[in-house]
C-alpha cells in the first residue's frame, strides 16, 4: 500500500509506553504510520510549531497541576493545523 503517511504526535511522560501500543497497531511492512514521540510540554509545543501532524495524543498527567490547561496550551499552539476532533476520556 503507498499513499499519505498518518502523522502522529505523542505526548507522554514514560516514553514508549503508548509509543509501543501504536506501533504495534501499525505493525506492517506497508504502514503508513509516521509517529513523533515527545514528553516534555516545551518539547511538545515546539514539535506542534514544525511538524504537520493530522493527530495529538496527549497524556493528560504532563500538565500537573492543571490538565485541562494542558490541552487548550497544545490546542493554542496548533492553532488552525490540525482539525479539532477532540475524543472523551
């Protein structure tokens, strides 16, 4: 299968941990599957800055004291680059 790689950007504390999960998912010679793993807040708001990502996985415990805080930062920083589809925890 060729065609437009999914661009996926992972925030989380203990790297690999969802990483790994994904990966697994996407675990077939022909996956489209680009992930850029980060786990720190100024990691990821610079790699939000560079990369075009379609997808935001956010572990909600990398914005202590205050998650929700966390994700309208990370939303501010995308701005209008990615579709806003947000999913219930």
């Amino acid at each position: 299968m060729t065609g437009k790689k999914s661009r996926v950007l992972l925030a989380e504390s203990v790297p690999g941990e969802a990483a790994n999960g994904l990966c697994a998912l996407y675990a077939r010679p022909d996956s489209t599957l680009e992930l850029r793993s980060v786990a720190t807040l100024p990691t990821l708001v610079a790699t939000i800055e560079r990369a075009r990502t379609e997808a935001i996985f956010l572990e909600l415990s990398l914005g202590n004291p205050d998650p929700l805080e966390l994700v309208v930062f990370a939303d501010r920083a995308a701005a209008v680059r990615i579709p806003q589809h947000p999913l219930p925890a």
